[in-house]
C-alpha cells in the first residue's frame, strides 16, 4: 500500500493512490449507492488488529487468556484506545472463535518467499494443530477468571501487562 502512494507521488501513476486509498474488498457483492461490502466489517475487526492478534498468535504463541493479558495494556481501559477489559475479551473471543473456524484453511500453500519473521502466509515452521473446538471452554472461562480478579481489586488493576 504503501508503495503504491510511493509510486502515485514518485512515479506520475495518479491512479495507484486510489487503489491504495480504496478499502479492501472481497467484491462478492453488488457495490450500490447505500452499500459498499468491505473485508474488515465481513471479518469483524480491523486489519491492524488481525495483524496484532496475528504476531501474538503466531510469533508469542499466545492462546486466549495469554493473548487477553497482552492486549490490555494495549487496548485496555489505561491504553489510548481506552476499551474496557469485556471490550477487550470479546475481541480476543471473536478472533479466537473465527481462528478455530478457518485454521483448516491455511495449511497447504504453494510455495513463496517469505522476507519476514512474520507473515500471516507464511506456514514453513507452523507446526501448531488446524483442527481447534470452536469453544474455546477452558480457554474463556480462565479470560472471566481472569477479568474478574482485574475488575474486583484495584491493586491489580494497574498492573496489568505482560501475558503468561
């Protein structure tokens, strides 16, 4: 994206600053006058917040309670984002719940070249499971476990970084 502004600028191509400004979209629906389908209300989060689920995820292994622990200074109630821990928790949810349902999905790949420690396409070194319960049972009960110990004693309250 950020080379086709580059090249828009640079370049004299006018027409790549409108695709780098257009919002990303799968196109599988009709484009009307009152409605434009995009991939970021069809997934339900943002592409910046796939990207910090995805190196968690990927990179510090984070399942759901782990992942929860390492939003909250980020996106948590002391955060600039200012969400509250059971903004936070549905979100860490909803990412967990739409990972068990498309995980199958990305494990075969053609080949390609990976430049980055991180690649959300990139699987050489992936040897985690593909198959998950969509539940996550024991994985969000310890998240409410976890909330509610936060919410219930001001101590713990500001300290709330890092992840286990």
């Amino acid at each position: 994206k950020s080379f086709m502004a580059w090249s828009a600028v640079n370049l004299g191509y006018s027409i790549l600053q409108e695709v780098a400004d257009a919002a990303p979209t799968a196109e599988l629906e009709p484009i009307t006058s009152d409605y434009v389908q995009t991939d970021e209300i069809d997934m339900g989060m943002t592409y910046a917040e796939l990207s910090e689920y995805g190196k968690l995820r990927k990179q510090q292994r984070c399942g759901p309670l782990s992942m929860f622990k390492a939003l909250i200074p980020i996106w948590g109630p002391s955060s600039e984002r200012k969400l509250d821990l059971v903004q936070v928790a549905d979100k860490v949810r909803h990412f967990f719940r739409q990972y068990a349902i498309n995980r199958h999905k990305m494990t075969t790949l053609t080949p390609s070249y990976h430049a980055e420690d991180y690649s959300p396409d990139d699987n050489r070194h992936d040897l985690r499971q593909f198959l998950y319960e969509v539940s996550w049972d024991w994985q969000f009960k310890s998240m409410d476990k976890f909330k509610a110990e936060l919410q219930s004693s001001p101590m713990r309250r500001a300290d709330t970084g890092g992840h286990a």
